[in-house]
C-alpha cells in the first residue's frame, strides 16, 4: 500500500446519496407550500421534480428548478422567486445524510493514504453539506470548483489537488460517478479513474474507467490490485 500516494472523491452521488436528498427536499417543498395532495399526485410530482432537478444539475442557480414545479403544480403557498435561492441553500444541505460505512472506509484508506474531495458546485452549498455529514473531519483537502474558478472535468481542478497533496498522478486514483466529468476529467490529469457505478449504468462513451465498482466495499480491493500489478507508485 505504500505505493499508492493519495485517493481522490467526488463528493454528490459518490460520497454522498444526492437522490435521497432530491427526495426529502420534495417532501420540504411539499410541507410548506401544499395542502390536501393524494398520493399519486405525490408520485408524480416527486418524478416530475426530480427531472428539473436533473436538468439544472451543475448550475448554482437553483431557482428554475422551483419556478418550473410551481407552474406545472401550483402550489397553495408559493415561494416568492426572489427567495428561491435562498430556500435552497439553507434547506438541501441539511437533506444529506452519510452512510457510516462510507465513512469507515474512507477512514480506514486515510490510515494509508492521503485524501481529498474534488467536487463541482457552489462553495456555500458544498461546504455546508460536508459539514453537515461530518466529511470535513475526513480529508486532507476539500477543493470546490466555485473556489478555485476551473471545474470538473478541466484537469487543472485535479492538478490542483495534486499539487496540494504532493502527490504525482501515477500515484493517486480517483472515485467518481460521472463518467465525463469524474472519469474523463480525471484521466486528463493522467490520474486513474474508478468508476462509481452502484446503478449498473451503461457505459456509451468512449472513456475506459481503470476500473469500476458499484459498492465502496470494493476500494481497498482496487488499491490492493492496482498496487499489485505495479500500475500504482
């Protein structure tokens, strides 16, 4: 394990579970701003949120997102779009939790190596959700892309990172969900990429992952191997 210098996360659908947060920010919205709603409605407002969610994933501007729902769904108490934003910032951090096996985990690899999260998104949101789940206790160094001016997948992000850590590419790896962002981005940096991959999604780019797991279960194991075969160090 000596060899292997540093590991590198994502923080959203890596580290932690974006979706289930999506999940209890719709039930917030729901509270506040309506009454007396069935629940099939419930499930299809809940997709139909989830997809304006996702078509705004990556843009620090989160009012969009709510003026959409509101026009499909009018609600009984409408947020005014002027405190949109800050509805969101002060509420969807709190929706995170940590999985306590993912903290283990990355606890165990600091034990050996260096650590730090890379992730894109606004500062105030991203710090608060680290803080939030205890993740600031974990790492060496946190670098958010509003921060630092350049995000995933520019290689500079990562050769930030790098270069904090002291560490040389060939001897660090890097998690991630996104296979473009995360994983193309990575490899850019000359730094190898693990695929974080727990939905089993196809892979339609070109980009070849070093390796891909669906289950941080498996991290240690990686380590070990790419050790192994001297492709590490």
């Amino acid at each position: 394990m000596e060899s292997c210098k540093a590991m590198l996360f994502d923080l959203d659908d890596t580290l932690l579970n974006r979706d289930k947060a999506v999940d209890r920010m719709f039930f917030m919205i729901l509270e506040r701003c309506y009454e007396d709603v069935t629940h099939s409605a419930i499930t299809e407002m809940l997709q139909r949120f989830k997809e304006y969610d996702k078509r705004s994933y990556g843009d620090g501007d989160k009012t969009k997102v709510l003026e959409s729902f509101f026009d499909e769904f009018p609600p009984n108490n409408r947020l005014p779009r002027n405190s949109i934003q800050e509805f969101w910032n002060d509420h969807f951090p709190a929706c995170f939790s940590i999985n306590p096996n993912i903290i283990d985990i990355v606890n165990t690899i600091k034990r050996q190596v260096k650590v730090a999260i890379i992730t894109n998104g606004s500062t105030q949101r991203q710090k608060a959700k680290i803080i939030n789940t205890n993740l600031d206790d974990c790492f060496d160094i946190i670098i958010i892309s509003e921060e630092v001016g350049f995000s995933k997948p520019d290689k500079r992000i990562f050769d930030l990172a790098l270069n904090k850590l002291n560490v040389q590419p060939e001897d660090a790896l890097f998690v991630g969900d996104d296979i473009e962002k995360d994983i193309g981005g990575c490899q850019n940096a000359n730094i190898k990429g693990i695929w974080f991959n727990p939905h089993m999604i196809k892979n339609d780019t070109e980009i070849k992952p070093y390796a891909e797991i669906n289950s941080f279960d498996r991290l240690l194991e990686i380590m070990n191997w790419a050790v192994d075969k001297g492709e590490i160090g």
